[in-house]
C-alpha cells in the first residue's frame, strides 16, 4: 500500500524556510521558478532577517580570507571563497551590513555576498589623485545599500620650529558623494558651509556604523590647534553632522601627523567608543581610550585608559 505524503502550502513552506541558513535556503532556489522567486522576494528576505539569530562576526585584517565568530576563541566560521578567482581581494574593506560586504580594490568598489558567492561591481566614480578618499558603507532598510564617499585631503598645516610660526596649505573646497543600490549610481552630496565640515576639516579611515548612522572621527584646524570631532552622516535623511568629544582632548596642540587623530571602534553593542592616538618623531606620545554612555551626550565622555 502506497502511502501519500502530504503537501505543505506555500505559506507553510516560507514559515520553515524563515528559520534555516542562508546557504541551505540557496539549495531550495534550484527546486523550481516558484521556489525561486518566493525565496529571493523581499518579503522573504524580511521575514527571514527578522526571525534569524543575531550572530556577531569579526574580520582579522583587510586582506580577507575567512570569517571568524566573535567570541573569546574567535572560532573560525567560514574560510572565503569568492566567485572571481583572478579579482585582487588584498585591499580594504569599507564596511560589513546584514551579511554584505563592502569592498575597494584599487579604484573598483564591490558588494560581496559570501554565503551565496555572489560579486557585484558599483559603477565607476572618476576620482582625482591629489586627493584621499574616505567611505562609508551603511543599509537603509534591508533593501537599499548607500556607499559615501569624502574626498579627505584637508588644508595641511605644519609647525615650523625655526621660524616659530604655523605655515598652510590651501587645497580645494570638500566635497562628498553617495552611492544607492537601488538607483545604482552616484550623487553629489552637499556639506553644509558650517562648523561641521570646512575645507580644513581632515577625515581619518573609513566610517563605522553605529545607532544607525556612519562615524567618521575627524578633525579641523581652528585658532592655530587641530580640533577632534566625529562627523556622522544620517542615511535617511542624507545629511552630516558632528558629535563633540570631551573637552579634555578636543583641542590639541600638536603638529599635523597622519597618523594622528581620533578614530572610531567597530562595536555594535557597547557604547559609542573612540580611541586617540598623538604621534611625535620617537614613536606613540599618548593613547587613550574613551567611551560614550549615552548616546549623543556629551558629558557622558568616560576615558577607560591612556598610556604613553
């Protein structure tokens, strides 16, 4: 005697689908059409990141080759392997969102999805070589990916200690650009003529998100000092803006370094938390560790530790 299996209903199917991995979701595609479409529409996508577990994963370097879990072991997770073999994947990862990786190599700038192997190049920006490119990588939605771009070269100042005096550089006047994946192309950005961003105000690495929108810590020459601050840019509304540091190493005298500066900490569950680093010809003058415990407030500065 023959016996039937029963036939689950769509609605069923997604249900189950919801709670699997994503690289057992990608085996069911190849089932028929239907599947295939039902698994890649948004709605699904939706659904599926809204019931998956909230995995953290952290990268060792820039030059990628496997993804580790962020725990005391740093357990391996997954060694890469990405779908263009002869593609130079030894450069810089702009940012990580919902399992996407935002990549730069040379001046191409690509999505990788590692978990289905899929590689998408963004359309080429023309860049300008006397300048030094910051980005930013952040989600709007689960749909849309924005890319920022800063041009960061900054007015150059520089300490004379023969002549006493502070010497500088003009360059041009900044400007910004941002990238959506959904009209896939670049715009111009405008950077409000303000306090917040001038043609003296220098962008140190790449962005890092954090509350939903991307930190920058950057600086700017004021009154004959470098001025540290965090630029923040908000992906909805599409405009910058400036988060204050504690008074005590807000303002600096020190001469320009490229090695200087604040930098913002990759931490998606901790408070806000920034490091500086002051460098002089005989190494690390001074580096310090701070955090923010409420968000946007900022008497609420603590530094955890400095060390020379």
């Amino acid at each position: 005697m023959s016996i039937s299996l029963p036939i689950l209903s769509i609605d069923l199917q997604l249900e189950i689908f919801s709670y699997l991995p994503c690289k057992t979701i990608v085996r069911f595609m190849v089932l028929s059409h239907l599947h295939r479409s039902l698994l890649i529409s948004p709605y699904f996508i939706s659904r599926h990141h809204n019931k998956s577990c909230n995995k953290s994963f952290v990268f060792l370097s820039s030059s990628i080759t496997s993804l580790y879990k962020d725990d005391d072991h740093l357990t391996l997770f997954q060694n890469l392997m990405f779908p263009f073999v002869h593609r130079n994947f030894g450069n810089i990862v702009i940012g990580i969102c919902n399992g996407i990786i935002c990549m730069q190599t040379n001046r191409d700038i690509l999505f990788i999805n590692p978990m289905i192997r899929y590689c998408f190049d963004l359309p080429l920006h023309d860049d300008d070589d006397e300048f030094i490119y910051s980005y930013g990588f952040i989600s709007r939605g689960l749909f849309d990916y924005l890319v920022v771009k800063i041009n960061s070269e900054a007015n150059y100042c520089y300490y004379d200690s023969d002549g006493g005096e502070f010497h500088t550089y003009i360059s041009p006047s900044r400007n910004a650009w941002v990238y959506t994946y959904v009209e896939d192309d670049w715009r111009h950005l405008e950077i409000p003529d303000c306090s917040v961003c001038t043609t003296t105000t220098s962008i140190g690495c790449n962005g890092v998100v954090y509350n939903g929108l991307l930190h920058w810590g950057a600086k700017k020459w004021v009154e004959d000092r470098w001025y540290y601050f965090i630029l923040t840019f908000d992906p909805q509304s599409e405009v910058f803006g400036e988060i204050l540091l504690a008074d005590s190493f807000q303002a600096l005298y020190h001469p320009v370094n490229d090695k200087n500066g604040v930098f913002v900490v990759q931490n998606s569950t901790k408070p806000l938390t920034v490091y500086s680093l002051i460098f002089l010809d005989e190494g690390y003058r001074t580096a310090s560790v701070w955090v923010m415990d409420r968000y946007g407030i900022t008497e609420s500065w603590n530094q955890i530790f400095t060390f020379n």
